[in-house]
C-alpha cells in the first residue's frame, strides 16, 4: 500500500518469493494475508518460461472452491523431485531409499504417505519452498495420514543431509485438515529443530528414536496422545514439551539431556501421566510442571541428575488446583529432588525414594516445603552403574517396596511386573522405571533386558531380528547377498557398484558412478543439465 489510503485484501492467493518483502508500505500500513492465502513455492514448470502447476504444487486444490489458483492450473507435469504436497496416495520403497527431500514436503488432505521398512529420507538443510514454520529449513508435515512402520532392525530413518543439529526441522502431525490415523512406528529422527510435533488427530506414536535437536524433541500442543517406548537424546532445550490445552501419556520413555528439562508440562486442564520413564542429565530441570489446575502422575519413574529441580511444580494463582503426583518413583542427585518454585501447587510424594540431593531434597524459595509422604524413603537406591544403567542391584532397599495400586505390569525394559525380587513374600513391585528379576521372553517384539532386538513373530526372517534375539539376521548391508538383493557390498556408498538399498548401480538410479558415470539426476529427461544416459551434454 504505496500511501495511507486504499484497500488491498489477498484472499485464497500464493504470495511468495519477493526480494524484499511479500507484503509492504513506506508509510507503515503494511497489507496482510487474507483468508486461505499463504506463501510457499508454487512450483512451476519452468519459472520465467513455463508458470503451470507441477504435480505437487501447494496452489493445486488452494481456491475457495477448491480448485487450483493461479493462471496456468496442473496438467500433467511432475514436479522434478521428493518436494512440495502430495496429492496422491504415496509409498517409498528400499528399492528407491535413500530419498532426498530437497524441502518442505507435505501430506495433503485425504492422502496417505507410507514408508516401508529401513527406508531413509535424507532432508536438505535448506528449503526449496521457502515457507510454513522455517522457510530456510526442510519439513515433513501431516495434514493427512503418514504410516511410517518399521522393524528394530530396519527402522524408517528421517534425517538430513549433514548430521549436524538443526540442519532441518522436523515432523509435524496433522497441522490442519481433518484428523486421520497416523502411526509412526521404529522411526529414527535426528538432526532437526523439533524432532516430532504433535498438534491433533488420531496417532500411534511408539518405538521413536530422537536424537540431537536444538529445541524440542517431542512437541505436544494439542490433543491427548499416548507416546510410549521412545527415546530422546540430546534434545536440546527441552526432551518433551506438553502445552496449550493438550495433555499426554508418556509411557516406557527415555529423556537425556535439556538445557530447560528432560519434560516440561505446561497444563491448562486434564491429567497427564509419564509411567516407566527414565530421565535423567537435565542441565536445566528434570520434571516441570506449571499452570494453575490438572493433574500430573509420575508413575514407577527414575529421575536423575538435573543441574536444576529433578521435579518441580510451579503455579501462580492461590487458587490452583494443580496437582503433582510422584508415585514409585526414584528420585536422586538433583541440585534440588522435589521442589515448589512459588506459593501453589501440591507436589504429593509416595511410595518412593528421594536421595542424595547437591543441596537439599526438599525445597521451596518461598518457604512452602513439600515434603515426603506414606511409603516414601531416602536412601541410595544402588543403581547398576549411574548415569549408564539405572538397573538396581540385587543389594537395593527400592526392590519389592513400592505400592501395587497404580503401578504398571511392566518395566522400561517390558519385562513383566511384579517380580520376587528379594526372595520374601512372593513377587511385589519395585520402586522406579526397572523390576530386579524380571523375566525376559525373546519372540515377545518387545526388546528386554540384555536382547540386542525383538521382531515378535518376524525373528529371524530378512531385515528383521534373529530367532534368538542376540542380534539382527540377513538385512541389507550385512555383506551377504540375500534373495530378494541384487547385490550387498557391506557399505552405505551409493556411488560404487552396489547401492545402499542393495540394488545394483545403473544409470538412472540418481546416483553418479565413480568412474562410470559423469551425471545422474535419476528421470529421464534430455532437455535438462544430464543426459539420459548419464553423460553431460
């Protein structure tokens, strides 16, 4: 708006890719987007000569009524790569794995994305769309439904094209659209911003490996999600983050690491439960939970070692309701174990051990100390080998103590509970995320105890564990050519003989041949800067 006056409404428009800025006044009455209008890249055919719509076009199926915006509406072009929103119901095999996504990449509305098992999408650490949460970093986001299943010998991999933190963003479930199934299952995540965030719908969120984020590992902003058996290093700032009106079941869960918490719960309303989690090696917090009403369960957790408050509550209304619940719990060697950082909120510890505090155990800057309740003790709880192995040692007064109402029938392990740990008066349940004594059951697909895998009824079969669950059996890259391999080198090189897929190296496959080849853009067309037979023009 080039003057005060005059009006300007953008609705149901792509306005994208300005030098300067897309929206603009000298005289600081700056133009917004209206409804339905947004900013990414609309993926031409050609920009400057050819301005229709490629397949995967954000413009497609953008108009108010549904149609695609723009003059020049999609044909029949392909969009030249792993990019952009998926119109189509879309599976990745191992034949074409690893797949580049060179930015955001989008499950649209009413369509599935599927990734078989062991395949990996390696993410630019830049953004060809230029738009939605980073516009400089890749994302995979779900407006539809994702089904992402893999093996613990052959998980799905989303990674990025360095391993360096941060070099792309994340998963993001159903940020718009209407709530679908979504089921991540043995996915490893690393090298991003925000490893997985949750905001809606229905998901299967289990067996998740997060490793070296800058911010968040887990992100819970709405909905009520059970996320259990995962697994976040290194995240950052914060392993999991619940807000907004959201609420979570966190169950069988591994944090390390945070500079603000290993968890932090922000609660409006409703209860939130972490059952069999281990957290430990927070620089900021272990546990922290704020706001003035709901509920939040620690339920047979450990918490080790937070430079600040292994769990604390904080509340700012003297009439909160909010409520922390520790409950067979292990609690040690926090600067603080157990703290109330203001006036409110009850902070309720049973049946527990809360140990070894830098400081003191119990504490509060305002004077309104929480203090230990029925069944709760401190002592050392003898683990096997702190911070690498939070098992107890048979030697330990946390064995058979705890309480069997709440308690859950397994460990973080999956072995099951209670056991007779102490050989006195039958099995009774142990204190904290393990159970001393506990039976481990190979063929059950639940990885115990010293198990290296479990595949349940796969082991033994290709790509998944061995029938004894001591390691992983005939997968590719194991060196061995396996009947439904093409070849298997033993290495992850895609420019020799034998890709990392196990498919023999042939022009056309999108990866340049040391040696034999001079280009290779993997399609089939002439006109660009490789010929179809992998030769420069």
């Amino acid at each position: 708006r080039d003057y005060y006056y005059g009006g300007i409404n953008v609705t149901y428009s792509d306005v994208w890719g300005a030098t300067s800025s897309n929206y603009y006044s000298p005289y600081g009455v700056t133009p917004s987007a209206g409804t339905g209008t947004f900013s990414l890249n609309p993926l031409y055919v050609g920009a400057g000569t050819n301005f229709r719509l490629t397949s995967n076009s954000p413009a497609r199926n953008a108009g108010s009524a549904g149609a695609d915006i723009g003059a020049l509406p999609y044909t029949t072009d392909a969009t030249p790569g792993l990019y952009g929103t998926l119109w189509t119901n879309t599976r990745l095999t191992m034949a074409g794995s690893p797949y580049t996504v060179a930015g955001d990449l989008t499950v649209g509305r009413g369509v599935t994305l599927t990734i078989d098992p062991g395949v990996q999408l390696t993410f630019a650490a830049s953004d060809i769309m230029g738009g939605n949460l980073n516009s400089t970093r890749a994302e995979l986001i779900v407006n539809g439904t994702l089904s992402a299943i893999g093996t613990s010998s052959a998980p799905v991999r989303l990674a990025c094209a360095n391993s360096s933190a941060g070099c792309w963003y994340g998963v993001q479930v159903q940020v718009s659209g209407t709530p679908t199934a979504t089921t991540m299952d043995h996915v490893a995540i690393n090298a991003g911003i925000v490893g997985l965030t949750y905001t809606s719908g229905a998901a299967t969120l289990r067996n998740l490996a997060i490793t070296d984020m800058t911010q968040t590992g887990v992100a819970v902003q709405g909905g009520s999600p059970t996320i259990s058996r995962v697994q976040v290093r290194n995240p950052g700032q914060t392993g999991v983050q619940v807000s907004g009106s959201a609420t979570v079941t966190l169950e069988d869960t591994l944090v390390s690491g945070g500079s603000s918490a290993n968890v932090s719960i922000a609660t409006g309303a409703g209860s939130s439960r972490l059952v069999n989690c281990l957290l430990y090696g927070a620089t900021g917090n272990g546990v922290y939970v704020s706001g003035n009403s709901g509920t939040v369960t620690l339920e047979s957790c450990t918490v080790h070692g937070a430079s600040g408050t292994n769990v604390a509550v904080y509340s700012s209304s003297s009439g909160t309701t909010l409520a922390v619940n520790v409950h067979n719990s292990i609690v040690t060697q926090g600067r603080y174990n157990i703290s109330r950082d203001y006036y409110y909120g009850g902070i309720n510890v049973t049946y527990s051990d809360v140990w070894g505090a830098a400081s003191t155990n119990y504490y509060s800057p305002y004077g309104v100390t929480p203090s230990a309740g029925a069944g709760t003790v401190s002592f050392n709880p003898q683990y096997v080998n702190a911070p690498t192995d939070f098992h107890l040692r048979g030697t330990s007064l946390a064995i058979d103590v705890a309480q069997a109402t709440g308690a859950p029938n397994h460990d973080l392990d999956g072995a099951a509970r209670p056991a007779d740990g102490d050989g006195i008066g039958g099995a009774q349940h142990d204190m904290g995320c393990y159970e001393y004594g506990a039976m481990v059951s190979c063929g059950n697909g639940v990885r115990e105890g010293t198990e290296v895998c479990d595949d349940g009824p796969r082991n033994g079969m290709y790509n998944a564990c061995n029938a004894m669950c001591t390691g992983y059996g005939p997968r590719c890259g194991d060196g061995r050519i396996d009947p439904s391999e093409e070849c298997d080198d033993g290495n992850t090189d895609n420019t020799d003989a034998c890709s990392s897929s196990c498919r023999a190296a042939r022009c056309g496959d999108g990866f340049v041949r040391a040696g034999m080849e001079q280009c290779d853009d993997g399609n089939t067309v002439d006109t660009d800067a490789c010929l179809t037979t992998c030769r420069n023009p």
